[in-house]
C-alpha cells in the first residue's frame, strides 16, 4: 500500500457512494463556557478585573461532561458531592485522600471512578418514569429534551445564567449572541414586572334578568365578596397575597341569529334577555405561585354567593391567562456605532431591524413569524424551570392582539426598536455619536417559582438553582429579557447575512445525529454536508458509509469526594492563541476549584503578560510567544498532511497543547513540592485504571509506592509560592479531566482514545517518578536533604544520578545503564510519541489497528530518546547544566538557598553532562574550560574558582558562571566527547530501520516521520553531530 495514504477527504463520499454494497456497519453501543468572576450562584461579580475571562467563555466548546463538571464547580452548593467513606488511617488511601480532601469532587469528576462512588451522575437528567406515572394519566414514559445554558446576560446590572429547553437548533446560541453584544457594549438589560403578582379568576353569571341592576348589586357587595373569596386562600393570604379587588365586565354578547351558522345545525342555547355577558374578575394576588389552582378554588368557591345575590345561574368558574396586571418589561439601549455586525454598520443593521418590525406591525402574517421567534426563548425558559409555557404562549399572542390594551385591536409584534439621541445631541448632523439604539419588549408573563409541579420534577431545583433562586419576579425578568434578545439576534441575522448560514450548520447536527452519527463523528458530518450545501440524512449517511465510521461511546463515570464547607468560586485558567490559516483562534477556557482564599484567574494572550503565579506554576518563560513558538513547531511535525483539513484538527491541536501544559505543570510542581505531586499523580493513575479506560500494564512505571522521601516542600514560604501550591493541584487535575473527557467524547476510536490516555499517564508517572525506584541502591545515590543546604523540596533522589559517591566512579557498564535510565526517564518530557498518536485521529479509524498504533507509539518513544539526546548538547543547555554542575559542587560552602539550583537536574536530567562528569570528572571539566576562559579573558572570579574548587575563594554567582559559559563554544570545546556520546546513545538507525520496513507502517507519512527528528536537531543546532552517527 503507498506510504502516502490519508483518512479520506470530505469530498471522498460522492465516489464511494457507488460502492456502499461492500461495506458492512458495525455495531455500536451509545455513550454516552467581560471580563469577571463566578460567584458561587453562577453570577459574576461586579468590579472584577476587566484583565480576567469569563468563566463561561468558550463553553459550547467543550465536551458535554466537561460542561457538566464546570457546573459542579460554579454551583457547588446546587451540585453537591456524593459522600464517601474516608480511608482509615494509616491505609494505603489515606495519604492522598489527606490531601484531596479540600479539593472540590468536581476537580476530579471524569477521572474514572467506579460507579459505586458516584451513583448519581449529573442530576439534571430524564424524568424518573415512577414520578412520571404519578404526574399524568396512561403514563407510557418519558421524553428527553436537550438542556442548554444561555450566558452572557447582564439583567439590572446582575449576570445570570439562564437554562432552556428547547430542540431546535440556533435559539440558545443566539439569545447568548446577541445578549453578550447588548451586555458588552450597552451594560444589559433592564428589566421590570408589576407591582404585584395579579391574575385573574372569572366566574361568568347566567340567566339575568336584569344585568344592568345584577351589575350595581356585585359592585356594591365588593368587599364582602373579596372577604368570602380569601376564605378558601387563607395560606396565600397569610403569606401576603389573596384577593385584593374585584371587577365586573360586560361584554357584548351576539344573539345567535348573528352568529355563524353550519347548515342544519340546530341552537340549543337560550340568549333570550341577555344581550351582554356578567362576567366578575376576581383579582388575586398569588405571590410566588403561577396562579392558576388557586384562581379555580377561588372562582368555584366564590360562584354561588354570586350567583344567590343575582338570582342568575352559575356558568364558568375558571382562570384567565391574559393576565394584563401581570406585566413584565425589558428594554436596553446601545450606542449606535456598537450596532455593527459582520460586514454591516451600525447605522445599517439599526434601519434594517427597525424597517423589519415596521413591516410586522403592518402584516400579520409576518407578525405571527415575529413573535414567534420571540417565543423560542421565552417557552424554552418556561419549559426548562417548570413554568406553564402554554398559559405564557397564549397571553403573548393575545397581548399581541391588543386585547387588554387600549387602541386598535390588531395582531402587532411583541418588541419595539428605535433610535433616540442623547441630551444637547444634534439630531440632524447625520452622525452617530451620541445616537442609541433602543429596544423595548412587553407582555404578560404567569410564572411560580412556589408550588405545582416544581417539587414534582427535582430537575427544577437545579435549573432555578443556575438561576440564583429567583422570585416570580425575577423569572418574569429573565422570561422577558431572553425574548427581547432573541428577537433582536433574529432580525440581526435575518436583516444582514441572513439566518440559513448560522441555522443550517446548527439544523445540520440534527440531521447527522438522526442519520447515526457517532457524537465523535457529528462536527466532520455537519462540515460536510453545509460545505456540499446538501443538508439531508442521504447526504450525511453517504458520508458516514463512505468512511466506514463506526464508534463504541464510553459510559463516563464520576468521583465523589468531600465537599468544601464553604464553597468558593472556581478559578480559571484561559489561553488565545491566533494560529496561522485557522478559520478560528485556539482557545482553552478551564474552570478549576479555588483553594486559597479567592479565585485566581490565569490569562494568557497576545495583549496579556503571564502572572508572576503563571510563570511559578509552569515556567519563567512561559508565555504567549511560548505558546505560538511551541505550535508553530507541532505543525511543522503534524503527521498528517490532509488537505483541506479534517474539521477535527483543531481538536487535535488543543489536545497536543493540554498535554504540553500538563506536563509543563507536574514537572514544575515535582520540582517544588515532589510528595504532594507524586501523590496526586499516583491518585489520577490509580484511579484511570480502576475505571478500566487504561490497563496497568500498559503504563511503563510499576509498583511505585505513595512513601517518598525527601525534603519537606513546605520549608520554604512565600505568597507566591503558596498560591503556586493552592493553585496548582486543583489546576493539574483539570487539565487532566479536560484532557480525558475530550478524548472519550470527540476521538471516535476506543483503542486510538485508549492508547492516548495511556501514553498521557505514562508520561505523567515518568516525569514525577522517585529515581530511587529505577536505581535501587545503586552506588551512584546520594541523597540530597536539608542537612546538606537543601530545603528546596527538589526531586532529590535524581541527583545521584550525576553525583559520585565517595568520589569513586562507577564502572563503564554501570555507567551506561544508569545513562540509559535517565534518557529513558526524562526523554517523556518531549511527549513525541502522544503528539503523533493524536495526529493519528484524523487518519483513518478503520486503519488504525492496534498494533500500527503500538508501532507508532514505539516510534514516537525513540525519537523522544534522540530528540533528548539533542536538546541536551545544545548550546544553552550545556552552558546551564554544566554551570549548574560546577556550582553545586561548591554548593556545600554556600551560605543560603539553593533552592532552584538543581532544576537541571531534577526536572530534566541531562544526560551528556552525566556521561561527561562520569569520563572526565569535576577535574577534567574544569580542565577543559578553564584554558580557553583564561585565553578569552574570562572573569578573574570564575578563573580562580575554575583553578581550585576546593581552595578558599569566593564562590562566583552560579548566573555569573552560565554566562561566562554561555560566551564560549562549550560544542567545539566538547566536542570528541559529545560524537562519542552520540554514538553512544543514538537510536537514529532503529528508528529508520522502523519506519522503512516494519509492517503496518504504510498509512503514516512516512517522509514526514523522517523528517520529525531532523527538524528538531536543527532547531538545537546539533545536526552537525548526529549525521552518520550510526556508522562513526
């Protein structure tokens, strides 16, 4: 088969449609985001730093349980942790549950608990089916609907986040669109209901005989029917509600004769001497309630006292739901400017809006279309908090109608926009300074957040609990609020680009999903059917039979753990970076649990610096130029070159990043507090493999135990060094939940999903593991603890692996074993072989056996091995870690901290400098240096340090030395001793001698393989040394 190919292109179903007999479908099991602060309730709070992101920034891209886990973290109180028993002391468990403790369950949700310690999954889930047969009659089960979340609204200068239900496509990406627009640029909405919460109970009386003098005896017998009335709502008047006045209507009554008439059909009703209707109007104040059962008790109660004081007949008794003392109000103002969308001014999509609703108050046909757009959000509102979406539908539209209103009755849109200009504007210069686009929206909204069917259905507890709890009131102001943007994202689309393109990509999801497609499946489904403009189930069948898509969905099961007694808003972690012809920025939004006393909000973009927390959780060069230069480099090595892309390569993109920042960070946090690190670590591991995703065997490191020695990593204080800690545990293991939630749910191949995991945890195990497991009681150990200046809490054990004990060197062959361990251990760190496996997931599932992906794990490990062997006789590393070397090896008559000084050893083990400390010794290195440093005038300190080590002169600034150092060509110096360690340690034949010949290897790009360590040799400027290494 020709090395050259790929994963079949989007256009490739259009040739292989012809062939769907020869492919057979597989079996498949389903499985199954202005700058402020979260509060606890889900608000974010006022005068936050404008410097940090939103918490809900980029959540529609996440994965759902990634979503869900967000949930737990912002609302901690609203989704509490299942309880489990603490370990004994003493057990083997107790250690690390010691110190997750105060970590929230949601940090560790998704990590791979058995079911037994998180029975309840996420609450907000289907209707019970007992709960169901006692709410409704013939009950034969449930129906599911989607539950969305819309963000970004700002209502009376408070952000809430608001759950709807609602199937179709589009309504709650735009409501949170157009919210974010008038939030951002005209500080949100404001809201307003009536004074009080008034419906209407109507008892129609019958049979007058005179309606006139009926009429006069209701109206004065008032206050005794509302006495009578507030009998049968003595709770609801105690509360503050009940009947608070009564009103008699007359409306007009047509005689039959003027009614429409059916051919033969016979009238049984008697209108004889009645030409209008008595109808009385019990005005009941419900307070929190929706009203309605208790506006029937009232009305039937209230009915024969009526009807006795008239000598009338009682007809019905029953509630109104045009409750017009029952309004709600939203309206907000932007400047006009800020009104731009897309290509179009802002002076351009106000007239066009403003022109659309002029043409629906003239058209009611266009009116229906109007105002029921403004419906989708209202009802999916409704629906989603237990509100009677049909009571609020029908008031709307006969709203709309102008009933209850005085003027013209004719069916209207329900919102309102104009332009006005400030005060001293000049209204006619034709400018928009100083002009705002305003928009209005009113109607009656009958909602309860007490009683009915809210404590029927626990889903409601949650979705009002998203929602901080509201009164009636204030879920009448959401309601409102989330029509208004809904019209306004409506007509901001239909007026501009139009709505197909937004509509039909979200339209198209629906259909992949009906067409069978796998939740992995569904983005590259959807690109390709709005790419081909042929949006139906023959076209997304096509493309999945074309691909041979099949999937197996992971059950994702979660952890619980204790829960903080005082919930803290979670803490955020966000990343930007612009990628070169990406259609959109890379971006990673984490939410992870506060430990220390407030959250910390972690940016890092093009226009942000990185905190000086930032740089102690990850790096002192970790910043936004990293970032980009660290993706720049991931391209250039992308296996796969498809072209145009898959839609899922910026999936892979952010999968190679979260595994460059996971790495990042446990290195940095082994090298400050080594116990708690490896215990968390070991923790994470234990826990993948229990839940079966990952196998034990397949992890490198084995048998490794929670004792470690060493310095205590709390000797050293400080207020960034403690919030690094507070930080950095709970910020770990987010990284990790992402990682692996993100993997199950959108990398649509189990053992490709599998192996990724894998390969993340072996990576994660090697780069916090304790050395002394790999070199038992090697003579080459030397512990480093704080009687010897050390309080730093660094890997000590890792040293031994440079230092000679008793000053003996070790024979050749213990030399060249422990050589090997170290480049073993620390060539994970370049994470070759998990950056290849995840450009693996855009080539060919059907193809991807797991041997091929084994072989390419195996290929990716060897090219670690050399990329290693590279990076460790660059310039910068040589003149560091040789410094690093000399100094420490004065250390010992140095007063103060060396805290720090040992990183190139215990973080990322150089093993050149190992194998030349271990041919040459302290002597011969500084043998070697110290000739052409006199020749170049060196510094005299370093000179005379260089001289004599052990004599009594200054020890020279470790900063000073690397810099001295830096100055000379350590490469040419050196230059017989790194050929002979190249030669040495150089895997460089096996790795061709693989990609060339062994089998399986035909679907990778196989130039491109060959290129990958090339590329990095020139990028350390080594290649010099590595070429015909094999053969010297």
């Amino acid at each position: 088969m020709a090395s050259d190919l790929f994963f079949i292109p989007l256009w490739w179903p259009d040739f292989c449609r012809f062939h769907q007999s020869d492919h057979k479908k597989k079996k498949a099991t389903t499985v199954e985001r202005q700058p402020s602060s979260a509060t606890a309730n889900g608000k974010m709070a006022n005068g936050a730093s404008t410097t940090e992101q939103s918490i809900w920034s980029g959540f529609h891209k996440k994965a759902l349980r990634e979503r869900q886990n967000q949930l737990r973290l912002v609302f901690p109180s609203l989704f509490p942790s299942a309880q489990r028993p603490s370990p004994s002391p003493g057990t083997p468990d107790s250690a690390d549950a010691d110190l997750l403790r105060p970590a929230s369950t949601a940090s560790l949700v998704g990590l791979g608990a058995d079911a037994a310690e998180w029975a309840d999954g996420f609450p907000v889930s289907g209707l019970d089916e007992a709960v169901a047969d006692n709410m409704i009659e013939n009950c034969i089960g449930t129906m599911g609907l989607p539950v969305g979340l819309a963000l970004n609204f700002v209502i009376n200068g408070v952000p809430t986040v608001i759950p709807m239900v609602v199937e179709e496509p589009s309504v709650v990406a735009a409501v949170s669109g157009a919210a974010k627009s008038i939030s951002t640029f005209g500080g949100g909405f404001t809201a307003t209901t009536s004074e009080r919460n008034i419906i209407f109970a109507q008892v129609v009386l019958m049979d007058v005989a005179n309606v006139d003098a009926s009429v006069a005896t209701l109206r004065k017998r008032i206050p005794e029917i509302i006495d009578i009335a507030n009998s049968f709502v003595p709770s609801m008047l105690a509360r503050g509600g009940g009947v608070v006045n009564v009103t008699v209507r007359t409306p007009s009554r047509k005689p039959a004769s003027a009614r429409p008439r059916r051919e033969r059909e016979v009238s049984l009703v008697d209108d004889a001497g009645m030409d209008r209707w008595i109808v009385v109007h019990l005005h009941l104040d419900v307070c929190d309630a929706m009203g309605a059962n208790a506006a029937s008790t009232v009305s039937e109660g209230v009915a024969p006292f009526l009807a006795e004081w008239v000598r009338g007949r009682v007809g019905l008794r029953i509630v109104s739901n045009l409750c017009v003392e029952r309004l709600a109000k939203a309206t907000f103002k932007v400047p006009l400017a800020k009104m731009a969308y897309k290509s179009f001014t802002g002076r351009h999509v106000a007239m066009r809006m403003i022109e659309a609703v002029e043409w629906a108050r003239d058209d009611p046909f266009r009116a229906a279309t109007h105002n029921k757009g403004i419906m989708n959000g209202v009802d999916a509102v409704a629906v989603a908090t237990g509100q009677d979406w049909r009571a609020i539908e029908a008031a709307a539209h006969a709203w709309a109608a102008g009933c209850g209103q005085s003027g013209e009755e004719s069916y209207r849109p329900l919102t309102h926009y104009w332009v006005e200009a400030a005060d001293g504007v000049d209204m006619t210069e034709g400018r928009d300074e100083g002009l705002y686009f305003c928009g209005e929206m009113e109607m009656p909204i009958s909602v309860g957040t007490k009683g009915g069917v809210l404590k029927t259905n626990p889903v409601y507890a949650y979705t009002l609990g998203m929602m901080g709890n509201p009164d009636s009131k204030g879920l009448a102001r959401a309601m409102i609020s989330v029509g208004l943007a809904q019209n306004f994202a409506a007509l901001r689309a239909l007026t501009t680009e139009g709505i197909q393109k937004g509509h039909m990509s979200l339209h198209a999801r629906n259909i992949a999903i009906a067409a069978g497609a796998p939740a992995h499946a569904i983005n590259e489904c959807v690109a390709y059917m709005v790419e081909s403009g042929r949006v139906n189930q023959t076209i997304a069948k096509e493309y999945l039979i074309a691909h041979e898509i099949h999937t197996t969905f992971v059950t994702q099961e979660t952890l619980a753990d204790s829960t903080r007694s005082t919930p803290q808003a979670p803490s955020t972690f966000y990343i930007e970076a612009t990628l070169p012809d990406a259609p959109e920025s890379l971006t990673l939004n984490v939410a992870f649990e506060t430990l220390g006393p407030r959250p910390v909000h972690l940016l890092l973009n093009g226009s942000t610096p990185p905190s000086d927390l930032c740089k102690a959780l990850f790096n002192v060069r970790f910043d936004h130029s990293w970032i980009m230069s660290t993706l720049s480099i991931l391209d250039r090595i992308e296996l796969s070159t498809i072209r145009p892309e898959r839609s899922n390569r910026l999936l892979v993109k952010k999968l190679k990043l979260l595994s460059v920042l996971i790495n990042m960070l446990a290195r940095s946090m082994v090298s400050q507090w080594p116990e708690e690190t490896r215990r968390l670590v070991d923790r994470i591991v234990r826990l993948a493999v229990n839940s079966g995703r990952v196998e034990a065997s397949a992890l490198a490191s084995k048998g490794r135990t929670l004792g470690v020695s060493g310095a205590n990593a709390r000797g050293r204080t400080g207020s960034v060094r403690e919030s690094a800690l507070q930080a950095g545990r709970p910020l770990l293991l987010a990284l990790w939940q992402v990682f692996e939630l993100r993997v199950l749910q959108w990398v649509g191949h189990a053992p490709l999903a599998s192996t990724l995991l894998e390969t993340q945890l072996d990576i994660l195990r090697a780069l916090t593991e304790d050395v002394t497991l790999l070199e038992g009681s090697s003579p080459l150990r030397r512990s480093v603890t704080a009687a010897d200046g050390d309080d730093s809490g660094s890997d000590d054990s890792e040293a031994g692996l440079v230092l000679v004990a008793d000053g003996k060197k070790p024979a050749q062959d213990q030399v060249v074993q422990r050589l090997f361990v170290l480049i073993e251990k620390h060539s994970k760190r370049f994470q070759t072989s998990q950056f290849l496996l995840c450009d693996a997931s855009s080539l060919d599932p059907n193809l991807l056996t797991v041997p091929r992906l084994q072989l390419l794990k195996s290929i990716g490990d060897l090219m670690a091995w050399e990329q290693m062997c590279a990076h460790d006789v660059s310039t910068s590393r040589l003149s560091r870690d040789i410094a690093s070397l000399l100094w420490y090896g004065a250390a010992g008559k140095v007063d103060g901290d060396v805290v720090g000084e040992l990183d190139f050893i215990s973080k990322d083990g150089n093993g050149f400098v190992f194998w030349l400390r271990n041919t040459l010794g302290d002597a011969g290195i500084r043998d070697a240096i110290l000739e052409p440093l006199v020749a170049q005038k060196g510094p005299a300190a370093i000179v005379a340090f260089l001289r004599d080590a052990n004599a009594d002169v200054e020890v020279p600034d470790k900063r000073e030395m690397e810099t001295a150092l830096l100055a000379m060509d350590l490469k040419t110096l050196f230059r017989p001793q790194i050929l002979e360690y190249v030669r040495l340690v150089s895997k460089e034949h096996e790795i061709v001698k693989m990609i060339q010949e062994e089998s399986g290897m035909e679907i990778f790009h196989k130039d491109t393989l060959l290129l990958i360590t090339h590329l990095y040799r020139q990028y350390y400027d080594v290649t010099d040394f590595f070429m015909n290494s094999t053969t010297q």
